[in-house]
C-alpha cells in the first residue's frame, strides 16, 4: 500500500534540491577548472577548452578581482571565490524555495 503527499511543500522541498544541484554543478565546473590548470593541463585540447567555455562565464567577475603575482595562484583564489559563491548563493536559494 502506498502514501501519497498531498502537502505541496514537498514540492518545494524537491525545488530546493534542484537549486542546491545547479549550484553545485556549477561550482563543480569551476573547481574542475582549477584543476586542469594545476595540473598543467593542454590548452589545447578541446575538453580544456570546453571546460574553460563553460567556467568562464559562471565565473562571473570574480577573474580578475584578485592579482597576486602567480597565474596558478590567481586561477585558485578568484575561480575558488566563484565557486564558493555559487554553492552559498544555491543554498540560500534553496533555503528561501523550501520555506
């Protein structure tokens, strides 16, 4: 025998996971990126540049925010920021969809 729900706040608790996904899609792809540059990886080859297609844009300003004299360095403190961004900002998201 099965239970439905028919309280709509699971729907809003399914939407909240959603956001918290994206969010953490998103960052993935930064923290992705971080680490085909550490690595030294060819920019070249077409999964670099298809990662560095989509990290980009996700970065939003942060590239550039912060100039620290090592390019490595650089790569992980202002791709980090992003991607600490996007996990915070889905929370709080998520957070405000659930209530």
């Amino acid at each position: 025998m099965s239970r439905w729900r028919t309280s709509t706040r699971s729907g809003n608790y399914t939407a909240a996971r959603v956001i918290r996904g994206v969010g953490a899609v998103f960052a993935l792809i930064e923290v992705l990126y971080i680490l085909l540059i550490l690595f030294g990886a060819n920019s070249a080859n077409a999964f670099f540049r298809f990662v560095q297609q989509l990290a980009e844009p996700l970065a939003l300003f942060f590239p550039g925010l912060f100039s620290l004299g090592n390019y490595s360095l650089d790569v992980i403190v202002n791709y980090g920021l992003a991607a600490v961004f996007w996990v915070l900002v889905a929370g709080l998201l998520a957070r405000v969809v659930a209530r």
